[in-house]
C-alpha cells in the first residue's frame, strides 16, 4: 500500500501499518489533495479505503450564503465542511488559523470535512497529514 500511495505526487512520506490496516501520509506543502485518488490507490493495492482522516492547521472561511470550507494553510485548496455539532462553537474562530482534525467524506463531490475536533489553543501542525484506514 505504501508503494501505491508513494506514488502519488502530493504526497511526501507513507508509513503503512498493515498490522492496524492504516496509512499515515505526509503531503507535499501546496499541493491540492484529490481524496478520491488517495482511495483509489489504496484500492489498487489491493485493500479498501474505509475512511480518511486529516491532521491540518488551516482557516475556516464563512460565505455570504453561510457555507463554511476550510483553507488548508500553506494551499489554497478550500474544502467544504459539513454541518455538525462541533461546527457551531467554531464559527467564531473564522477567519483565524486553528489545527483541526476531520473525517473526509471522499465519496462526496466535492470532498466534504466532519469536524471531529478543532482548537484555536492547539499546537499547529505543519501542512497536512492524513490517514486512510
């Protein structure tokens, strides 16, 4: 799986545990990041993507008809979020950098983030990261 998704040319480093069938992936700073391909080269490797989850420091962004996305610093790759209970509280901190962590629904055109967890206090994370399990 490693191999398959090394290949890919926004991704900088692969460290697969086969044992946990998970893949942490470091991508290339200012790169725009195709999900579906990540799945996809998973899938080529012969397992399934099940889901994808992001480490990023990034802004959320609020549009005059009160989408939000979310910018990953360092991109200009805005991503849609989906409404959820942790959004609510983080509208507040639009317009600010704040590291969350997300489940992307790839499945979606265009990919779309649930919040799991975000924090203005947070440490900031270079980039993003992410892991396909």
């Amino acid at each position: 799986m490693s191999k398959s998704l090394g290949r890919l040319d926004v991704v900088r480093d692969v460290k697969t545990e086969l044992g946990t069938q998970t893949s942490t992936l470091t991508f290339k700073p200012g790169r725009p990041i195709d999900f579906r391909a990540l799945a996809d080269a998973v899938d080529k490797a012969g397992f399934r993507a099940g889901k994808i989850t992001i480490w990023a420091t990034g802004t959320l962004n609020v549009g005059p008809d009160g989408r939000i996305t979310f910018t990953v610093s360092g991109t200009n790759q805005a991503l849609p979020v989906a409404d959820s209970p942790e959004l609510a509280p983080l509208k507040k901190e639009a317009g600010k950098a704040i590291p969350v962590v997300a489940e992307v629904r790839f499945e979606e055109t265009p990919p779309r983030l649930v919040i799991a967890s975000a924090r203005a206090g947070m440490k900031e994370m270079p980039g993003m990261k992410g892991m396909g399990q």
